[in-house]
C-alpha cells in the first residue's frame, strides 16, 4: 500500500483547516488502494462505511487524485466497480444509490480512464451505426433466400429492418406454425400445461408509433445482419422478430414473442421462443440437432425463482 500512499497524498493538512472541503486523508481503504477519509462541508465521510456514505452530502467536490480532479462520485464509482469483489453487499447497497443520486443532481464527474472508455464506446457504436445503415437490398439478396423476397432494409432502432411485405408474411406464418408444433410435442414431453400456442393469425405486421418516446415500435418484421464485425457472411444473416399486438402493452397477461434465425442457405438455425402466461414465463431455445430443429433448453421463472425444465 507504500505505493499508493505517494499517489493519493493529499495536497493539503488537514490538521490546518478549520473549515475541511476537498480534502482527502493519507489513510488507505481496506477494500481498494483508494483513500478512505475525505472531507465535504467540514465533515469527514467514509467510503469504507455503509452508513457514512449513505450521509454524503449532494454537492459539488473536486478531489485531486493522480493530478486529476475527481467528485466524490468517481471516487465511489472507481471503489465499487474496479474492486466489486472485495466490496460486501452493504457496502455496494450505499455506493450505488449515491452515486445515482450524485448524477441524478447533475455533478457527475469523469475520470480520464471513465471518459476515454465512454469515448471509445460512442466510437464503436458510431461506427456500428454506420455500417448498419450501408446495408442495401443488395446485400441480402446476395444470400438467395427462396422462402422470402428481399426488401430495401431501412435503419431505425439501431437496427437495419426489413418489414413484413404482405407476399412475405404466409411464409412468415408457415414457419411460426412449424415453431408451434415443436413447442406443443415439448409441452406434452415434459407435461407442461399452460397454453404456449402462437396464433399465426394474431402476429402484428403493422408498426406503431410510440408518441411518449418518440419511436416507431415493430412487432414482426425481420433484422438484416448479412456481415459479421469482419466483414464476412453471418452464420445468421437474417432473423425474424415476431409478437402479437400485446408486445408493447405494459404488464399484459400473456405475451408470445421471439426470434427465428435463419441460415445462409435459408433454413431456420436457431430459435427462442418466450411465453409469458400471466405471471410465469417460460423460455425457449432451439437449435440444430444433426440436420433436424429440436427444443435444446426449457427454461421456466416464476416469482423471480428460475428453474431449468429440460436440457440436451
């Protein structure tokens, strides 16, 4: 800890001040290389104690650690994420709900570190954005899918979508049906008794717009994913998002949506199915057993309790 007692030593004597603003011990926390004491408004505050973090005040404070100057909020942001393991539930069941509080009120301070992670990721996402937003009818007709005829994809909720065009959507309930009857023999198999069908006809091909949020919401339609991150074809270039017209609906008594993952050949690779039947829902997955589409998990959750009901 020799070490980290240069880097943190405060840059003033605290046994000087009358009044102790921004002013930081030389003891170092038990749970991370961070200093433990720090002064605000005249009061002194531990960052090893649930109760004491709990009392920080909600203003503005400048720590100057590393040459850099940190709130309160990067201190306990770096204390409780960086060294999460070493920190007890008590602890973390404080920190959290401050620093909420803290950026909630607008003093959210940035390391170097946090800032230069943040920038990367808006990079990344940046980027991800743009090449969803190059993929053209081109692209998908390339991959020759028989069942369905390609549409100019459209890019709206980070996502480049192809919506359902009526001479698309028998097909669409073919496979749904097909997914039915995988569903039903796996119900039977292991007895379970709720109602888990889909009804093909009540799927929502139509769009909504959602005035509160200000988007457009989708229920079935498909996502366009051609390329993988290196420019290669996807393993699952297309995927059918499908729901009835209860998706969007909040806390409805039963609500059957999913994802259908198609192969570059056209056939169906992978599916999860989610059921939600009043208040148990009950998951789904299916892949490729050999050349034949099987139920390989069965997943159930009720009251926060989640068991596994089958699995190959």
């Amino acid at each position: 800890m020799g070490f980290f007692n240069k880097i943190f030593k405060p840059k003033t004597d605290i046994s000087e001040q009358t009044y102790k603003h921004n002013i930081y011990s030389e003891k170092i926390s038990q749970y991370s290389p961070l200093p433990r004491f720090y002064f605000i408004k005249g009061q002194m505050y531990d960052i090893d104690s649930p109760s004491s973090v709990t009392n920080i005040p909600v203003c503005e404070t400048h720590f100057n650690i590393n040459e850099e100057d940190w709130g309160i909020d990067t201190i306990l942001r770096e204390h409780v994420n960086r060294y999460y393991s070493q920190i007890p539930e008590s602890l973390k069941e404080s920190c959290y709900p401050k620093i909420s509080e803290i950026e909630r009120a607008g003093l959210k301070k940035e390391s170097n570190a946090e800032k230069n992670a943040r920038l990367c990721q808006e990079k990344k996402k940046l980027e991800e954005q743009l090449k969803l937003k190059t993929i053209s009818l081109s692209d998908m007709e390339q991959l020759h899918f028989s069942n369905y005829k390609m549409s100019t994809p459209i890019y709206d909720n980070n996502m480049s979508i192809m919506t359902i065009t009526p001479e698309n959507q028998n097909q669409v309930i073919t496979d749904i049906q097909m997914i039915n009857s995988c569903i039903q023999e796996a119900c039977q198999m292991i007895q379970i008794t709720d109602n888990l069908y889909v009804d093909p006809q009540k799927l929502k091909f139509d769009t909504k717009f959602d005035t509160l949020h200000l988007i457009t919401q989708y229920y079935t339609y498909f996502e366009c994913a051609p390329y993988t991150k290196t420019g290669k074809i996807s393993k699952y270039p297309l995927i059918l998002h499908y729901a009835t017209n209860t998706h969007h609906t909040i806390n409805p008594l039963t609500d059957f949506f999913g994802t259908i993952h198609y192969m570059q050949d056209g056939n169906i690779g992978k599916v999860r199915a989610i059921y939600w039947v009043e208040h148990t829902m009950y998951l789904f997955e299916l892949g490729l057993i050999g050349k034949t589409l099987s139920v390989k998990k069965i997943e159930k959750s009720f009251n926060n309790n989640k068991s596994t009901l089958y699995k190959v």
